[in-house]
C-alpha cells in the first residue's frame, strides 16, 4: 500500500501542472458549452452565464464549473510554488494564494447552489461576487509575479492585464447597476461577464501551455 502511494505521487510530480489548468478549461468549457446547447432559449447577450443552470443541461453546467474550479484551486497552488522568494515579494505571493483559494472555492459554491429557489439565488449571488473580486485580486497579484519572477516572461504578465482590465470594468459595472438611476446599466452585464469568462480561459490558456512547454 505504501508503495502504491509512492508511485502515485511520483507519477503526479511527474505531470506539468499547467495540464491542471488544461483541465479547468475544458470541463468548464464542455460543462457550459453542452448546457448551452441544451437550452435554445439562452441568449448569451441578454442573459447571464449562469443562467445556463435554469435550463435542460443545469447538470452539465454545474458539474463542468464545479471540477473546472477545483482543477484551478490545484493549478494555483502550484503556481504559487513556482516563484523565486529572492525575486518576488512573500507577501505578495501569499496574498495571491489566499485570494486564488478563496476564489476558486467560491466558484465551486456558485457551481453547487444555482438555481431559481430564492435562498440558493443568494448563496449564489454572494459566491459570485465574492469570486469576481478574489479573482481581481490574485489575478492581479499574480501577474505582478510572473512579471518580477525569471521563470516566466513578462510579455505572459502584461498579456494578463487584459484579463484583469475585464474583470475590473465588469465589477465597476455591476456595481453602477445597483443604484435606481443606473439600473439600466443591467443590459451589458451579461456581454461583459461573458468576456470576462473568455478572458480568464486566455489566462489559463496561455500560462499553462506556457509551464507545459518550458517544463516549469
């Protein structure tokens, strides 16, 4: 049994961990993609993306954002290990792995309760709030490493401020909405969330593929 576990964990440090993040892309992908194609009513530019939840693929929906938050829970953790402590600041890093776990843990939530049931709307609505600004924040920090570590190049860092401009003007525009006079402003969040989530899947994308090819 012993050396069973021994194998196993060889076999793991073995295997790139930006396949981790490979991993999160395609379930969330295939999660989000099967239940859109399962609800004929969705309209991606006037409905948000978990709404894809209230339609016939709600399964596959929720499944896919579940596991593709817990591959990026792993993804970071070994992200955050991959930094030089004499060229970044440990502050930093570890500020960036906290903010990481609590967002991919809020995202699993949002995964778990979704659905038209008021009490589960709230659960949900707070875990994708709190997902979207936890997100901001490690993302942010996290470029800030990949550009201050030698292990990466900087153009991966700079490539992540998209994601993180997104991100930004999507939470100043949610926020904008909650006032009476700007409730309008609703329209254009679905749009703006589905580019962010377009984003984010280019920030996955491009850093794993980049520790896959440099054996990070």
């Amino acid at each position: 049994m012993v050396k069973f576990r021994i194998n196993i964990n060889k076999s793991l440090q073995k295997i790139s961990f930006g396949v981790y993040g490979l991993l999160s892309i395609i379930f969330g992908g295939i999660g989000d993609l099967v239940a859109y194609l399962m609800y004929p009513e969705y309209n991606p530019l006037r409905r948000a993306v978990s709404s894809l939840c209230l339609g016939p693929g709600w399964l596959f929906f929720q499944s896919g954002t579940v596991i593709s938050g817990f591959f990026a829970f792993i993804f970071l953790i070994y992200l955050e290990k991959t930094f030089n402590e004499e060229e970044v600041n440990d502050n930093v890093r570890m500020c960036a792995k906290i903010s990481g776990i609590i967002s991919c843990t809020s995202f699993m939530i949002l995964g778990v309760f979704c659905g038209s049931n008021l009490i589960i709307a709230y659960i949900h609505g707070i875990s994708a709030v709190t997902t979207w600004i936890s997100g901001l924040l490690y993302i942010s920090l996290y470029n800030s490493l990949i550009i201050d570590s030698s292990n990466y190049s900087k153009y991966l860092g700079y490539c992540g401020l998209f994601t993180t401009f997104t991100l930004s003007i999507m939470l100043v525009f949610f926020i904008l909405h909650l006032f009476p006079v700007l409730r309008f402003l609703m329209i254009i969040l679905p749009s703006l969330e589905w580019l962010n989530t377009l984003s984010l899947i280019l920030w996955y994308l491009i850093i794993s593929i980049y520790v896959i090819h440099k054996k990070i």
